[in-house]
C-alpha cells in the first residue's frame, strides 16, 4: 500500500468561550496523481450534466 503525505493546517478559534484548534489535512498528490484526480472528476461532472440533459431533453419532447 503507497503511503500518502498530507498538508497539515492549524487554527485556533473561539467558541463559547473557549479555544479549539481545528486541524484540516489535504492530501499532496503527485503530478500524475493529481491529473488523474481531475479526469475523475470531470467524467462524474459529464455524467450528471448527461443525466439532467437526457431528462430534459425528453420532458421537452413530451409537452
């Protein structure tokens, strides 16, 4: 299994009174990790806008 290496960022706010650090971790993806990631993402993107489309399409060929 390929060990993933992550940003690690700190804040600390106020809430009611106290403090809290809140700790956020982003994965650091490679080059060709990252492209990867953005193909993904843009074929699931592609498949909703194709389903509302196909939808749409067809109710207007209906009425």
């Amino acid at each position: 299994m390929e060990h993933s290496r992550y940003k690690k960022e700190t804040e600390i706010v106020t809430f009611q009174g106290k403090e809290i650090t809140l700790e956020n971790f982003t994965p650091v993806f490679t080059p060709e990790q990252e492209a990867a990631k953005c193909r993904e993402l843009e074929q699931q993107l592609y498949d909703v806008f194709r389903k509302y489309a196909d939808k749409r399409r067809a109710e207007e060929a209906g009425q």
